[in-house]
C-alpha cells in the first residue's frame, strides 16, 4: 500500500523580553538555577500576575506579519496539570481565544517549487520550568528559572507532506521571528523548538490517520530524523496489522528512534477555563498600526526586491535573505564592490559562507568586512587580479593581513595584463615544447590546456587568463 504522511508543527519561539510574561523576573539565560524565580512565578499566596505589554507587542508583530488578524479580544486560561517543574499546578495559556487567528506563510522546497502552509493560530503563554534528570543520583532535580518565560505558540495547518517540507516551514519561520526580532532563535538554549504531530494514511484518503506528537525537538536535522523515524514506526505497525495509538512521544537524538512517554491528552483532560487574576487582553486598532510601523522589511519581500534591484535568482536571493544580518552583509558588500552584484553573491555564499561554517562563525563575526570583500571584488571586475589570485587574496584578508589593495601591493600580485610580456612567456613556451604543438596542430585539442597551464605557471598565476588563451590561439595560428 502506497502511504502519505501527514503533519502539522507546534512551535514554541520564547520571546525576547528582558523579563517574564507575568513577572519582574528576568529571563536572561545561563543563572544559577532557581536565582531568576519570583513570588509570581512559584505561585506563592496572594500574588497577581500582570501581563508585559512588550510580549502583547512581538505577538502582533508575527500576527501582521503572516498576514493574521490580530484578535481585537484574546483571553488567558488555565491549562491544568501536575508536574514537577510546573509549581502552581497549571500553566497560563490561550485556548478558545488567541491573539493570532489563521495566517499562512510560502516555503520553498530543494527542488526549486513553493507551497503555501496555514497557521490555525498563534497564542501567548508561559513556559514551566525544567526537570534535571543528571547528577541527582536517582532524584529527579527541579530549576524553576524558565517558569513564567513568555512563549507564542506557533500553530500549523497539517498541511506538510514529509519531513523535508516540516524542515523547510521551521526553517521559514525561524528566520521570520528573528527578523521580526521577537525571538533570538537559538535552539541550543531551548529559545526555539517545535513539537511535531505525525500520522499516516492510505494515499488517496481523506481522513487523517492517528497522530503521534513528538516533543520538544531543538534542531532542524532532529526534526527530519524524527519525523523520518516516525513514518517508518507507523507503517510498520499499521502494516503488520496493529493500530497506532494516540500519544506523546520522546525523540532520542542518541539511539535515533521515538519513544512512548504517556497517552496523549484532549483539551478536556486540561480543563481548561478562563483565568479569573487575568482580564481579557485587548488590542486596538491604534495599538495595531503602531506596532506595523516597527516592522522591518520581511523576509519574503526583501528577497523578491534583491531579484529586482541586483538580478539575482530566486536560489541566490533566498539563500542571502536568510538572515537579516546576511541580507545587511550582501547589501554593503554590493555597495562596495560597485556594478557586481551577482560576483558578490558568489563570493557572499560561496568562499565567505565557506570559511564561515569551516570555523562555526555568524556573518557578525566574520574577520572580513562587507566593505573588504566589496573591494576585492572591484579588484576582480577591473581586471586587477584573476579569480584565481582572488581566493589568494581573500585568505589573506582573513587572516588579518589587510584589504584587498594592501594585500595585492604588499605580495605582488597585480595580474599582468601587459601583451608583449604574455607574448615573450608563449614565445618561450611554445618554443620548449615543440613535440606538444605538432600533436596540437594535428588535432589534440586538450593540449590547449596544457598550454595556458605553463603560462599561467611561468607567471605564477598572474597573467590574464583571457588574453592567454587569444594570444596562444593567434600565436599557434602562425605556425
């Protein structure tokens, strides 16, 4: 039987606010554990919690941005449940009422299409603290620092059909929210991650098959490998005539497999129902367009603007508007390196990126500057130095050796665009090899090769490899 997969994500973006959704408590990341927990964050008697506007703000922000309606009316409730790292025995959330209805957000896929995901919804809650499990000697170890941190929970449509297309949507909105600048999106920290909800089903049908979600999954690649590991657990269950069982499950990273953590729960078993220390949030249309002007250029218009303005292709513009830093990078760059826009993107996403991931670097931390790699390019157009003599160049650049003029004049390597001395380098090549032109002459074109490769080697790369090639083929013409 043919299979289709079918999924839908839970993203969990922790906003940037320097302190808690309810709270005064900072949320900065790294503090000795339980130091960063307050009265309101426990739960102690007689405490209230008061909502932080700045969190009210980065959710409308992502709700304009994916094209949502930002609830005018959007109410907290209490989600019920017990655990250990969550101390007053529920967690504040929004369950009928969200602050973000449907919106949609474009992917694009390896192979070049696009696809359009629903969001059902975005809403705001907070996050419970954090069980250690190491080093506790069979005790279970409970930091109450993250409790209370404001999280917007980023709710698909189960509109993916493989893993490489739920990679691609996270990936999407990774990028969104740190454009946005809601969410610094680092995911070894747990600021960004995502529970899946996976099932299958015969091709063809139109009923969904019985869903497993898989928590709390903080990378791209653990997403595909569980997603992945998932469809195959199903099939082999639904195959060998068993029934899959509605639940929650754990991806283990380490062994590469999903395992069983507990049934999975229905709204009901939360009950669920209004905060009564909480009024409803609401959002007016002034709030609204004063939280659109601070929006910055997103992701998807920027790219279609450096298509336009520098010619790039769909590929190119995507992988450079990847990041606002990246795109603000490519911008200077092309600024600086003057009518070579598509040059610099070569080199942007080519010997920089490169270099980049070789030594685990952000585009904020390269040692070569836009304003350098502009010049190197310059250097490049007006025929300066060869593209080969370049990457020479450009590793010295970043090794802190200056920019690209210092370097060219300090090391000699002016690219030697002077005829008659090209001629004099052929003359004497041609001259030492005569057994090589008779075989050229006589139709060994692969030959030709060989001979720009001694000239290039005699003048240790700096002559210009056009005017070599003519000049060769004008020379060995005349023989």
């Amino acid at each position: 039987m043919e299979w289709e997969v079918v999924i839908g994500l839970e993203i969990h973006a922790q906003l940037a606010t320097q302190s808690k959704i309810f709270s005064a408590a900072s949320t900065a990341y790294g503090a000795e554990p339980n130091t960063q927990a307050c009265a309101v964050d426990l739960g102690l008697p007689g405490v209230l919690p008061v909502l932080n506007e700045q969190a009210v703000v980065m959710a409308s922000r992502f709700g304009l941005a994916i094209g949502a309606q930002v609830a005018p009316r959007s109410v907290f409730a209490r989600k019920n449940y017990f655990y250990p790292d969550l101390p007053k025995g529920y967690q504040i959330s929004q369950f009928e009422l969200p602050i973000v209805g449907q919106g949609s957000i474009e992917i694009e896929l390896e192979d070049g299409s696009s696809k359009t995901i629903g969001i059902t919804r975005a809403h705001l809650e907070e996050d419970a603290g954090k069980s250690l499990h190491e080093d506790f000697h069979d005790m279970t170890g409970v930091d109450l620092n993250r409790a209370g941190t404001p999280l917007l929970e980023i709710v698909s449509e189960p509109d993916m059909r493989s893993p490489a297309e739920a990679v691609a949507y996270m990936k999407k909105i990774h990028s969104l929210v740190r454009y946005i600048e809601i969410c610094d999106g680092n995911m070894q920290e747990g600021s960004f991650r995502c529970d899946a909800n996976v099932s299958i089903r015969p091709k063809g049908q139109e009923e969904f098959g019985t869903r497993a979600e898989l928590k709390n999954i903080n990378s791209f690649r653990f997403v595909e490998k569980a997603i992945q590991y998932e469809i195959e657990r199903q099939i082999d269950v639904l195959e060998g005539g068993g029934e899959v069982v509605q639940e929650t499950r754990l991806y283990d990273s380490a062994k590469n497999e999903t395992r069983s953590m507990r049934s999975k729960e229905e709204a009901n078993d939360y009950r669920y129902f209004p905060d009564p220390d909480l009024l409803p949030l609401e959002v007016d249309a002034a709030f609204l367009e004063e939280v659109r002007k601070t929006l910055p250029e997103l992701p998807d218009e920027k790219k279609h603007r450096f298509m336009k303005e520098y010619g790039l292709s769909a590929y190119d513009a995507g992988v450079l508007t990847a990041s606002r830093e990246l795109a603000a990078y490519y911008e200077d760059a092309a600024s600086a390196g003057g009518d070579q826009p598509k040059l610099v993107a070569n080199w942007v996403s080519g010997e920089l990126a490169a270099l980049l991931n070789k030594n685990n670097l952000d585009i904020t931390e390269s040692p070569v500057s836009a304003a350098m790699l502009g010049g190197l390019v310059k250097r490049i157009a007006d025929e300066t130095i060869s593209g080969k003599i370049a990457k020479t160049v450009f590793e010295a650049m970043w090794n802190g050796e200056g920019d690209a003029d210092a370097i060219i004049e300090s090391k000699g390597l002016k690219q030697i665009t002077d005829t008659g001395a090209i001629e004099k380098v052929i003359d004497d090549i041609i001259a030492a090899n005569p057994a090589q032109v008779e075989q050229l002459l006589a139709g060994k074109d692969k030959l030709m090769g060989f001979f720009v490769g001694q000239v290039m080697k005699a003048t240790q790369g700096k002559a210009n490899p056009g005017q070599v090639n003519s000049l060769l083929r004008e020379k060995l013409k005349q023989k």
